[in-house]
C-alpha cells in the first residue's frame, strides 16, 4: 500500500471512531451535541502534551482518551440540568470554551499549539491497522449497544425523558454513561491523531469540525451504525475522489447537509431502508 | 474610570448582540427553531450594504437596499426550508439550519473572495467622539440609536398594531389564534420579514464598525446571538435584549482580565454555561 492510500485509510478510521461516538450521544441517547470536536481535541492534547512529557504510546493514549471521557461526563452533567435546545446550545459551547482556552493559554502553546510530538512505536502502516482495528472494534461495541437492554434504555431516554424516567429507567445514568462512551471514543481518535500527524493546532478541532462529523451522522443516518460507519467513509472519500470538491468542501457538506435533513431526515439510511420497505 | 469605559463598550457591543438576538428570538418564539443560518442573512445583508455604499456613495441607499434584500430573503428560508420540516423533531431544522449557513459561508468566499471589501469611504468610522475621556465613533454611536430606535418601534408594533397583536396571538397559542382569523402563514413570513430587516442592519452596521465585510463575519455573531437568546430564556423578548446587553458587558471585562486564559467567544459561552447550570431556564423565564 502507499502512503496516501495509508494516509486515507487511517483517516476514515478516525472519522468512523468519531462519528460513532457521536451517534452513540445523538442518534442513540438523543442528546444532540454541536461540539464533539472538542473531545477528538481534548483527546489530542491530552495525549500530545503526554507524549511530549515522555509518556510511552499505549499509556499517552489512554491519558487521552481518559481526558476527553472526564470532559464528557462533566458535559453530561451539565446535560442533566438542560435539555433539547439549551442542550445543543451548551454543547456548541462546550467547543468554543475548549477551543478559545487551547488558543490563547500558553500551557497548551497557545496558536502554535503542540509540536514535535514523538513518533509511535510503528510505522505509518502500523499506525492504520490499528486505526482501523479500533475503529472495527468500536463498530462491534456500538451493534451491541444498540441490541442490549442499555441501548433499548438509550432508545427510550431519546423518545421520550419523562415517560423512561416513568417507567423506571434512570435517565440520568444512561446519559452519562452515553456521553462518557461517546466522548471517551472521541478522545481515542485524538489520541491517534496526534500520533499521526504529530502536531495539534487549535484549529484542527473547531466548529467546523464538530459539523463535519455531526454530516457524517446525519448524512449516513442518525441512529444506524451502518449508516454512520458508511456516512464517515464516504464524507472522508468524497474530497479525495473528487479533487475539485476540495475547494468547495464546506460548501458541499452545507449543502448535503442541509438537503439531507430537508429531504430524507433519516439519511442514506432511511433511504435504503424505504428502498427495501417498497420492494416488500 | 476604565471601568466606565469598559461599561460602555460593552454596551454598545450588546446594543449590536440586541439587534441580531431579536431576530432569532422572534423565530424561536414562534416557530422554535434555532435559526443559525440568521448569521447568513446578516452577512448577506453587509454585503449588499457594502456593494451600494462602494457604487453609489449613499449609505442611506446601501441600508434601504441591504434591508430590501435580507427582508426578501429571509421569509424565503422559511418558505423553502422551515416550512417542510416543521413537524420532524428539532434537531433536523437546526441541521439544516447550520447546513444553510456553512454552505452559504463558502458561497460568500467563492462569489466575493476569501479575504474580505472593505468601503471606499466609511466617515462614521472616522467621525470620532471624547466625551468625558472615553472616545466612541459615529458607527457605535449609530449602533445604540439603531438598537434604541428598531427596538422601540418593535414593541411598540407588537403592542399596538393589529399585526402586532395577531403576532402576539400564534405566539402563545397558534390554534386559537388560527380559529379566530388569524393568518398564521403571513404571521410567519412577517416574523422572518422582520427578524431579516433586523439582521441586515446589524450586519451594515458591524460591517461599518469593522470597515470589513468577510464570509465568516457572521457566524461567531450567530453563535453568540444563540447563547444570548438561550440566556434571556428562549423566547423571552425583554430577556433576550437583557441578556444581550449583560453579555456586551461580561465580555468587555472578561477581555480584559481573562485575555491569558480564554478569548472573547469562550468567555461568552463560559458565561452562558455558568448561568444554565444555575438557572437552566435562563435569566428570565417560567420554570418549565
């Protein structure tokens, strides 16, 4: 395999890790969250900053992703307090706090951000199996989830609150245990991606990037790990693909986006699914 | 004395934050929706304004023309988007919503260019006050008596007008108000004709103040005007033009005191994530 194909692959992994973690928040527990670029950023700087300190790769990972999963919690927490609506806006805000901090405090290195992160213990190929590893791994977790007793909870919470809670089902700690998954997957991707590119800059996690994978959710369909997984792969290719695109990426994924949701809600998903519903 | 400085920066700041909260307040109020792509209307706005402004010389035409083409535009959001996803959960409007507004930032660099207009000759901006040591241009003055003025004549509409009072009825119930007469289509098209006029004004002016039109100008604006509306409690009018003003303020010292640690946006959500962990329903608002 070359480098780019390597390079590719490693970054549709990541975006599957991320888009899955997402879907677990908002298409299985129906906690909407416009910042989820803050924990794939708190992931990344968590590890970075360990690694830089000498911390050995398996560990800096975990520091990572343990980072991100503690912001998560605490997020979810704050979930707790708000809902729908206040919910998307608090999240949104929990990337602004997390990207205005890393830009201007210089422990994180301010606009520099983190250089000269040391290199994993494998090759750039290395580097993707494990990526892609992760990523099937996490895949296997999220069909599970969705067909155990805590994704049929995760199902009810995101119908309808008040009725779970009715019911006997503690709304509260299947929140936090969704965000802490979610977030917790988020930071992993991080942590690779600091190895990978072996640099973090504030920029790299921003709104943007949060709406990136909030597409990927949507367009592949919010709910169906399938959807998602295939949402990821094809947002990463598209640019790829089509160089031109790269020029108007934002542009086209407003533009999926926004048709997505006004045509098909469900997404590619649902498309598929009404594809074999009219067969029947 | 810096302290009464930092006042009234703050306050013009807010008096702006007012301007495009209102919009977004009105449409939530009625329709609640999360109108994010607002932030496109006010960009558009300042773009219109500033293409007049540079060919004609004309201000008062490049506001008369920017608030005709964002008061066109935006009920045209809601005909084309809004209103055929009205009945699917919330978070597909607001998707789509921020869909609209990345895809149009890209458009705005793609049509204008990536680095920003700037007005051929912008005198608010260089007409400078000092009054009592604290020196304010034209264009923040013209912000406060923009905010003062549209406000005003806003709650006197919503008070005294007959559309007013139809606006105020699908407010708060949209089927009572609907079996006695009311028009609820035009009441929304006027909510979004409105929230638009307001927004492009705001983008006119920030584009004066800033002597800069760019693509991404307004989503941070956009942003901040949901955390604000957020604050004053969704869709609470005097709330909302509270919080705008306490958030101008906040923000003018936070810049100050907090610039090692954070930067203006993250004191604003910090901010707004403070108050809803004290108040989830927001400054001003019924318990739900």
């Amino acid at each position: 395999m070359n480098a780019y194909l390597v390079s590719i692959a490693t970054f549709a992994s990541l975006n599957v890790i991320l888009a899955l973690g997402l879907n677990l928040i908002s298409g299985f527990c129906g906690q909407i969250s416009l910042g989820h670029a803050a924990f794939y950023g708190i992931g990344a700087y968590g590890a970075a900053m360990a690694a830089v300190a000498g911390v050995p790769f398996p560990l800096a990972l975990l520091i990572g992703t343990l980072a991100a999963a503690l912001a998560g919690v605490i997020t979810g927490i704050a979930s707790l307090r708000v809902r729908e609506d206040f919910l998307a806006i608090v999240t949104m805000g929990v990337g602004f706090l997390f990207l205005g901090i890393v830009r201007k405090a210089p422990w994180f290195g301010a606009e520099m951000g983190i250089s000269k992160i040391p290199a994993a213990p494998f090759d750039k190929t290395g580097l993707a199996a494990f990526a892609m590893f992760s990523a099937v791994a996490l895949i296997a977790l999220s069909l599970h989830v969705r067909r155990s007793w805590m994704g049929e909870s995760f199902r009810a919470v995101a119908d309808d609150e008040d009725a779970a809670r009715t019911i006997g089902i503690d709304v509260a700690y299947y929140k936090l245990v969704a965000f802490l998954i979610g977030t917790a997957a988020a930071g992993f991707a991080g942590g690779l991606y600091a190895y990978l590119t072996q640099l973090v800059v504030p920029d790299a996690f921003g709104f943007v990037q949060s709406v990136t994978i909030l597409a990927m959710v949507v367009i592949g369909g919010i709910g169906s790990t399938w959807g998602v997984v295939a949402g990821a792969i094809v947002l990463t290719l598209m640019p790829e693909l089509f160089r031109f695109i790269n020029d108007y990426k934002l542009l086209v994924y407003g533009a999926l986006l926004l048709a997505v949701m006004r045509f098909s809600p469900a997404g590619m998903a649902g498309l598929v699914q009404r594809m074999f519903a009219r067969r029947v | 004395m810096f302290a009464l400085e930092l006042t009234v920066v703050g306050l013009i700041w807010g008096c702006m934050y007012a301007l495009m909260a209102l919009g977004l307040t009105l449409v939530y109020g009625l329709l609640r929706i999360l109108h994010v792509a607002h932030a496109t209307v006010f960009t558009l706005g300042a773009y219109a304004g500033l293409l007049v402004a540079n060919h004609s010389g004309s201000l008062l035409l490049a506001f008369a023309v920017a608030m005709i083409v964002a008061g066109i535009v935006g009920p045209l959001i809601y005909r084309l988007i809004y209103e055929p996803i009205l009945n699917q959960p919330p978070y597909v409007a607001l998707i789509a919503s921020i869909g609209l507004l990345v895809a149009m930032e890209d458009g705005f660099r793609l049509l204008f260019g990536p680095y920003g207009l700037s007005f051929a000759a912008n005198t608010w901006f260089t007409t400078i006050y000092s009054l009592g040591g604290i020196t304010v241009n034209l264009v923040q003055v013209w912000i406060v008596a923009a905010a003062v003025v549209l406000l005003g004549a806003f709650a006197l509409f919503s008070a005294r007008t007959r559309a007013g009072v139809a606006w105020r009825a699908t407010v708060s119930d949209r089927q009572m108000a609907e079996s006695f007469g009311v028009d609820v289509l035009k009441v929304r098209y006027l909510n979004f004709f409105i929230a638009s006029v307001l927004a492009a004004v705001a983008g006119v002016l920030v584009a004066l103040l800033n002597n800069l039109v760019e693509p991404g100008m307004g989503g941070v604006i956009s942003y901040k005007g949901l955390a604000i509306i957020v604050l004053g409690g969704l869709g609470n009018v005097p709330g909302t033009l509270i919080a705008s003003l306490l958030l101008g303020v906040v923000e003018s010292f936070g810049t100050i005191y907090l610039d090692k640690v954070m930067d203006r946006d993250a004191i604003a959500f910090l901010f707004l994530i403070g108050v809803l962990m004290v108040r989830p329903q927001g400054l001003i608002g019924a318990r739900s």
